[in-house]
C-alpha cells in the first residue's frame, strides 16, 4: 500500500521536523514496509537528516522552470536544494481555488517528467458532475495532455465531494470509479477524500486501491501513523 499525507496549508516547519522524526521512529520500529510519503507546505521543505528508505518527501506544488521570474512560485532549483523528486500535480483546489487550467497542468507533467521525478496525479470530480453521472467522461477529460504511460506516474482518485467533509465516498463508488479507470492506467491507483483510520480497512480491501492521498486525518503525525497501523495485512 502507497499512504500519502498532504498537509496542504497546515503544519509548521518546526512540527513538520518533529513529524518526520516520530513518522520515522514509527515505520521502523513497526518494520512497515510500505510506501509513505509526506507533501508538507513549501516552506517545510526538507527530509531532516536521515529517514527510513521508504518514506519520500515531496512537493505539493512547483512551476515548470527551473528558475526565473514567477513571484510567489518556486522552481526546480528550489526542489533539487532538498533533494525533492516527487511533486503532486493536479489537486482539485489547485485546479479549483488557484485557477490551474489543464493545459499549465499538463505543462507542469510534462516538466517534471522531463526531470524524472515521481508524480502523483490528481484528478476528481463535482457534486454536480457525479450527480448528473457525467463522472468518468469528466475523469477522463483530466488526463487530456497527460502521458498514462509515464513510469513514475501514481493516480490519485479524488472526488472533491469527499474532501474534507469527514464522509468518504462509499466502497463501491470508489471501486466502480477505480476499475473504471484501471482499463487505461497501468500505474498505482490512489483514493483521496476523508480517509481516516477508522475506514482505512475498508478503503484499503478494495480491489483496484493501491493506496491512500490524505488530508486533514494526516496532519497530525499519531493521527497518520495510526491510519498506516489500521491499514496493514490488507
Ligand atoms: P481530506 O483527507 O481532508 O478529505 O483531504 C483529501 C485530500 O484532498 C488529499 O489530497
């Protein structure tokens, strides 16, 4: 299983070292073995000395240059600083409160595929789309511009319904959309939207789920580890 936190807009670099640290001590005195990765804001940028092989630390969001002029945003050469290789692209509240159109979205694919690094894509759909059963029609209109084929690609399930509301999307939602989707995509397959330890199990038994992107259950460093301990022998 693939455990991913996205601290989005939460967490300060001082709790993020002391998160690190704990998550670390964690994963290796429980000798778990899977994949966890932790997205913390750019200013918390850093792996703080050495950590367990199986944990990366990645970036929420960059541009697609490797510097220059592009206030607010950092670049390649901010990442490469902190040895960062794994970035998310596409999250819907970039793509819904930043404004990111699917063509920077798939410029900024195609960049950091060019650098190599491991993308976690992101895609989901509205309330309003899934209730007018427009969901995978809309699903698939998110990849336009991006390669399925890319080796280092992971995709992350979303529904932006399910974000943050403390209600995850039923299993069999999450399995029809997961299926669905493994018709084309080759990589790991993520579900994103109210994770939490009390419904990892259940999230992590189904058939297509190779993994889990959380938010708000992930921000505090128990919290996730107590999700990746629920979440083992799936
Ligand atoms: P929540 O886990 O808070 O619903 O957020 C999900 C998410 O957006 C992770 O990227």
């Amino acid at each position: 299983m693939i455990y991913a936190s996205n601290f989005k807009t939460n967490n300060t670099r001082a709790y993020t070292k002391e998160y690190i640290k704990t998550l670390d001590k964690f994963i290796s005195k429980n000798s778990i073995k899977d994949e966890i990765y932790v997205f913390p804001t750019a200013t918390s940028l850093d792996i703080f000395g050495d950590i367990s092989s199986n944990i990366t630390i990645g970036a929420q969001n960059a541009y697609p240059v490797k510097n220059g002029s592009y206030t607010g945003e950092i670049g390649l050469e901010q990442l490469d600083e902190f040895d960062i290789k794994t970035i998310l692209i596409g999250h819907s509240e970039r793509r819904e409160i930043l404004k990111e159109s699917q063509e920077l979205i798939a410029q900024k694919f195609d960049f950091f595929k060019e650098q190599g690094f491991r993308i976690i894509y992101c895609i989901g759909e509205t309330k309003e789309i899934r209730d007018e059963n427009e969901t995978m029609e809309y699903l698939w209109s998110e990849f336009e511009g991006i390669d399925l084929g890319y080796e280092k690609l992971i995709v992350a399930y979303e529904p932006i319904w399910a974000i943050g509301t403390g209600v995850s999307a039923k299993k069999e939602d999450i399995d029809e959309v997961l299926s669905a989707l493994r018709v084309q995509v080759k990589s790991p397959l993520l579900y994103g939207g109210s994770v939490k330890s009390s419904n990892i199990k259940e999230i992590a038994s189904i058939k297509e789920c190779d993994g889990v992107l959380i938010g708000s259950a992930s921000w505090k460093v128990e919290s996730f580890c107590e999700i990746i301990k629920n979440g083992q022998n799936q």
